[in-house]
C-alpha cells in the first residue's frame, strides 16, 4: 500500500483507515536509515522480533555498533487521537524532512513515512532499477 498524505503546520496527518486497523491506536516510530520513519504497531515492536530489534541483539560491542544499535531502537510512542491524526514529533519530521505531502508505505513488518520529494527521489526504484536489482547477485542468493 501506499498513500500520499497532506501534513499540516502542526505536523499531523491522517493514518488511513486500513493502516489504522493493522497499527492500533499507538504507533512505535523509528528513524530509518533511508532518511525515512519506521512505523511499528505496538504489539509487533514489543514482541522484538522486528528487524531493528534483530539487528540489536547481533551487533557487536563496539562504539560504532552501539551507535548504530541506539539509531535503529530508539523510538518515540505516538498516539493516534480520536480522528486518526497523529502528531509526528518535530525532531523526526526534521530528521525525515517531512513537509506537506507525505508517503505511508506498507513494508513487511509495518510501515515507513517518507517526504514525497525523498520518496520519489530515492524510496521507490523505477522499472529499470527495479528490474536491475532483481537480476543482482544479492537477490539470486534470497531466492535461492
């Protein structure tokens, strides 16, 4: 699925309807390492087996793992009011340069907010590079 959403100044926007069943009414948001949000309904982000979570408990001690680990987990609780509006938070409107029009994008373990401008530059590839990447050698492997 994928929905483009107006945010207003105060930075709310409308969970549509189908995603409003699926996520319930507290959305888990995450920094996503595209430069977008990652969105969790509470019940998946607290059984801890998304692939942030997964990526966690596998990184190694290190200072740079550490950093990276606090990057993917840290999340913030967000409401969704009677309306179906949530409020995204300044700092990670800011961090995924959300301003007007927005992208929901349905992913395997929930969802992702994109700016339509990042979105249409670097979120969804066209035919071509979509194409490119299903010949890759990455790709082959995951089907194999």
């Amino acid at each position: 699925m994928e929905f483009y959403l107006t945010m207003d100044k105060k930075r709310r926007f409308a969970v549509p309807t189908k995603c409003r069943k699926i996520l319930g009414t507290t959305l888990i948001v995450s920094r996503g390492l595209d430069k977008c949000l990652n969105v969790y309904a509470s019940k998946v982000w607290e059984s801890g087996k998304t692939k942030a979570q997964e990526l966690d408990r596998r990184l190694s001690i290190s200072a740079k793992h550490r950093k990276l680990s606090r990057f993917l987990t840290t999340v913030e609780e967000i409401a969704v009011d009677g309306s179906g509006r949530v409020l995204v938070p300044e700092h990670l409107a800011q961090f995924a340069d959300l301003k007007d029009t927005i992208v929901f994008v349905s992913t395997e373990e929930g969802f992702q907010i994109w700016s339509s401008q990042e979105w249409e530059n670097e979120g969804m590839p066209d035919l071509h590079e979509a194409q490119m990447l299903a010949e890759g050698e990455e790709f082959q492997k995951l089907s194999d």
